[in-house]
C-alpha cells in the first residue's frame, strides 16, 4: 500500500518570515498564496507546507495521486479509500473518516501513539 507523496506540514506564526527563512535556505515556493495564509515550498523531492492559522500542530502529510515533488497525476495509485479500509482492517482509530462510497478528493487523519497528526489528503 502506497501513502503517497510525502511532506510535513509546519505551523508558522509569521508566514512571511517563514517564506523567507526556507528560502534562505534554498527552498521555492511552488504552490499556495500569502491571501489564503498558506504556501508550499520545495527543495530537491523535499516538500514543506507552510500553514499559518490553520492547524494546532506539525502534521505529517501524505497525498496519494501526484507524482513525488510533483502535482502531476500518476496513473497508478492507491486511492484514500482503500488506504482507509486497509488501516481499520490493522484496528487503527481515523479521527476522520472519508465516505467510502465517495470518488475523487477525500481525507483521513489519524493520530500515531505520540499524538502526531498524520492527514492523507487526496486531491484528485
């Protein structure tokens, strides 16, 4: 089973000097915008999501359907909902769930024993 791409999504106080520290040290933005108080950033295949405002905590973050370091669709992946069923089956708690009848764009959260949050946000 594949998780997908993977990033960390960080909580920043100041998104601005968030930009510019990654940056600084050799990161470029590649998606998000300032107004909606988010940007993605990347170096190489690592990719770092900068969130102001919008979670409580760091959460690991994987996005089954684009290619590593990418948004460009694969044609081969593991959809959200099976990854679901596949955790449930292990006996794993979701915090979220996703309609198992559903297609297209879907999240779970889950929790690892550390209380890490780890979303898996389909967007196609």
């Amino acid at each position: 089973m594949e998780l997908g791409a993977f990033s960390i999504s960080l909580t920043v106080q100041d998104l601005a000097v968030s930009r510019d520290f990654y940056q600084q040290i050799g990161f470029d933005q590649i998606g998000g915008e300032m107004e909606q108080q988010y940007l993605i950033m990347k170096n190489g295949n690592a990719v770092i999501g900068l969130f102001q405002g919008m979670f409580d905590k760091n959460i690991l973050t994987f996005n089954p359907g684009p290619a590593v370091g990418t948004r460009a669709p694969l044609d081969d992946f593991t959809d959200v909902r099976e990854i679901q069923t596949h955790l449930k089956e292990q006996g794993l708690a979701l915090d979220v769930e996703c309609d198992p009848e559903s297609e297209g764009p879907a999240h779970i959260v889950l929790n690892d024993p550390d209380g890490n949050p780890i979303l898996i946000d389909q967007f196609f």
